[in-house]
C-alpha cells in the first residue's frame, strides 16, 4: 500500500489516494483505496496489492461493476491510511 502511495504522489497532478482503509471482504483482507475525487473508482485490492475491482467511484459513483456484494459483505476493520491536509 505505501508503495501505492508513493507512485501516485510522483504523478503531476498527484493520483494517490486520500485514505485506505482495511476490510474484511470475502473471508481475507481487502483494502479500499478511496480516490481524490468522486469521478475517480475507488480501487480495492487483495493483501498482496493486487487489484480486486472497484467498488465504489466512477461517473455513477457504483464503481465497475466486478464486486456489486462489498457493500452488503464487506466489513470495515480500521482506517490505515489517511492524507494530512496540510
């Protein structure tokens, strides 16, 4: 996930995400990566960073379509990453 982090903070403008949060999603953890704008997926990915789908995000704020169950099966476990607003 920092490796995530710090790729999107090399791009002009920045494409890191503003938090990432940990949920249990299919019996493993998945993390959530919550973009800087809503017109943007928020990406989740496996515990080897490995992108799962997107949830949540986009145009119509429903992701891509590929896990329409995380909302109703997901369950948050913490927040383990949030931007400083500086």
């Amino acid at each position: 996930m920092q490796k995530l982090i710090d790729d999107g903070n090399k791009e002009t403008p920045s494409t890191a995400p503003v938090q990432i949060d940990e949920y249990l999603y299919k019996d493993k953890k998945a993390y959530l990566a919550i973009a800087q704008c809503c017109d943007f997926f928020n990406l989740l990915y496996d515990e080897n960073c490995k992108e799962i789908c997107a949830p949540t995000g986009g145009f119509t704020g429903s992701g891509d379509g590929k896990c329409p169950d995380f909302e109703k099966e997901a369950k948050l476990i913490r927040t383990i990453w949030k931007e400083k607003n500086e």
